[in-house]
C-alpha cells in the first residue's frame, strides 16, 4: 500500500470522510499535500491570513492564543486522526488560533479554495463540520466557566484528572511540563509548582520528575470542585 492509500486509509477514521469511498478519498488526498513539522516548530499563526485546512496524522499538536501581558494560552491539544484550522478554511478569514508541534508531526494540507470546492462536491464533509465545530463551541463555553469560576486549584484538579483519564492512568511530566499545564489553565508556573505540592501533602496525588500519579480520586474530584 503506498503512501496515498496508506493516507486514505488513516482519513476514514475522520467522520468527515468515513461515509465517501476510499478511490474518492485518494482523490481528495491529491487536492492537498503532506507536510511535516519538528517539535515546537510553528504550523501557523494566529491572525495571519487563513493557512488552510489540516489533519493530523501523526503527532501532537496545541493551538495556542497570546494573553494581554504575552504570556501563552493553550485552548485545545489535538492527537491524531483530526481536523485543524477548519475554522479558518469555511469562512476565508484569519487564522483564530497559533498552532505549534508539540512533537514530530505529519499533517495532510488543504487550501482553504480546495477545502470550498470539497463542500460544495461532497456536502455530508460540510454536514459533518457543522457537528464538529457545535462539539468546540461546546467545549470552549465550558473551558470560560472554568477560568471563570473555578479557582486555580480547583483548574488543576480538573485538568489532573483529565489527563491521568480520571485517575486510571499515569500522567507523563515530560508530555505535561509545569510550563503546559500552566498555559492550559491560564496561570502561572509557580502557582502550578504550589499547588501540586499542595495536593501532594494532603494525600490526593503523587509525583516525582517522571510522572504524577492520582491517589485519592474523589478527594481530587472535590478539589475540582465536580461534586457541586
């Protein structure tokens, strides 16, 4: 199987695409182009004239947004297979978000001419994008009220237990720097560092340099303030 189909194979798992035939989906491929980024290297930034539709394939990716004092802002961290930069694709404008390689990534590309011209031949990719983009605004009313009304304590929390999959799993520091998960809940590094020393002393979780372990999941779900 060569590269194309070996793409096409890796679009099915993209809703947008799972209802078109592979021989189209080879077709669409060819309306863009593949592209690989170094990790931390930027895929596009923000406000700059619309860069296109993206997947990613291969990778990790975070969309960023500059806060008034330049401090970073991560709104979303995207793992494969998924759309990027639809916005910006469907109405022309600038890009809303920066993206950057978290890792080595691979990402098929599509103009946002092309990514047009594709809604217009297969209108259930446009059907679909109107579920995806429903499921983001969903997620970012969500991601307000947090910043909104939860404290940083009660923003870590959460984002521990999303990341260790509501305490099932390990949570992997070189992955999840101080750093990240600062810009994740839009605080500081050193407020990060207090409170996981914190958590630590009263029980609810563990961690060395490697990684950070929940021990005590409803007592981290009550920091998070998930019970109210």
């Amino acid at each position: 199987m060569d590269e194309i189909r070996e793409l096409a194979h890796r679009l099915g798992d993209v809703p947008q695409f799972r209802s078109i035939p592979g021989e189209e989906v080879v077709s669409i491929i060819r309306m863009g182009d593949l592209r690989n980024y170094s990790q931390n290297e930027i895929i596009f930034h923000e406000d700059d004239e619309c860069a296109g539709m993206f997947v990613l394939i291969k990778g990790k990716v975070i969309l960023t947004k500059p806060g008034p004092e330049g401090q970073e802002g991560v709104i979303n961290a995207l793992e494969p297979v998924i759309m990027l930069n639809e916005v910006a694709a469907l109405d022309g404008g600038p890009n809303p978000v920066s993206a950057v390689a978290q890792a080595d990534c691979r990402l098929w590309h599509i103009s946002k001419e092309n990514m047009q011209a594709l809604i217009l031949q297969y209108p259930q990719i446009g059907l679909s994008l109107l579920g995806v983009l429903a499921m983001r605004n969903r997620q970012l009313v969500n991601y307000y009220s947090d910043l909104s009304f939860r404290s940083v304590h009660a923003r870590l929390a959460k984002h521990l237990l999303d990341l260790s999959h509501q305490g099932e799993q390990p949570i992997d520091r070189k992955q999840n720097p101080i750093r990240l998960m600062a810009a994740r809940i839009i605080t500081s590094p050193e407020a990060i560092s207090r409170t996981l020393r914190m958590f630590s002393s009263t029980g609810l979780i563990q961690y060395n340099r490697l990684e950070i372990l929940v021990s005590d999941l409803d007592g981290l779900n009550e920091a998070a303030q998930l019970n109210f």
